[in-house]
C-alpha cells in the first residue's frame, strides 16, 4: 500500500495572498484605464472668456465713541449730525449701505438714536459691528 504524508496545514494569511493579488491587479487597470483619455473628435479652439466682477459698494464706517460723538470721513461730530453728512455722500456716490462700530462704553440711547436717524435717510443696510469673544 502507498503511504501519503499528511498534507501540512495551511496557515490562515496565505489564503488571503491571491485576494491581495486580484486587488492589486484591478488597482493597476483602474489607473490605466483613468490615464488613458480619449481624443476630441474635432479639434476646437475656445474663445477666452472674462468675467465681470461688479463689487458691491463698500459700507460707509461710522465710529462712536464712549463719548457720544461720532466719527466720520476724518471728522469728529455729534451724532444727531451723522445722518446729514451721510445724506450728501450717498447722493453722490449711490449705494447706501454703513457699518457701526460703538465703543462698548458708549450710551446705548445715542446708538439708537443714530440707527433711527439713518433709517430715515434710507440706509438700505445697516451692520453694528461687535467684537467676537
């Protein structure tokens, strides 16, 4: 009678080792295949394009102080004053949008006040600036 050996156990990563071959094969044709591009069929030359960046208009900034005055295009005023000199440069210039940076100690009734003033001259936006904690 023929004596056969025992076959030999196998161990468990050398069941995976064709897997890892079949992944890395069909990695190496996904990267050819993605490589490979196919040619236009006409040969076009595209026209450039610009693009029209419209900006939109830059807010007016307006400091108050803790004081109660305002400060405004370099000048220093009371704040009932502020609407009226902003009247004039938006008649000019056409877009009516300011920021309000308060000094945290300034009165609360004069802020108010401002804003309202402001709204009466139609201001389209009005932002009151605060600082992130």
């Amino acid at each position: 009678m023929i004596d056969f050996q025992d076959q030999q156990k196998r161990r468990t990563y050398e069941a995976v080792v064709p897997l890892i071959n079949v992944v890395f094969l069909l990695l190496i044709f996904f990267l050819l295949a993605g490589t490979m591009q196919q040619a236009e069929p006409v040969d076009v030359t595209l026209p450039v394009g610009e693009l029209d960046e419209i900006k939109p208009p830059e807010a007016v900034t307006i400091y108050v102080a803790d004081d109660g005055f305002v400060y405004i295009f370099d000048q220093i005023i009371e704040a009932r004053f502020a609407p009226f000199m902003l009247r004039s440069f938006f008649l000019k210039e056409g877009h009516r949008s300011v920021q309000v940076k308060a000094d945290q100690n300034a009165d609360a009734e004069t802020i108010i006040e401002l804003m309202a003033q402001m709204r009466e001259i139609d201001v389209e936006e009005i932002s009151l600036i605060t600082e992130r904690k």
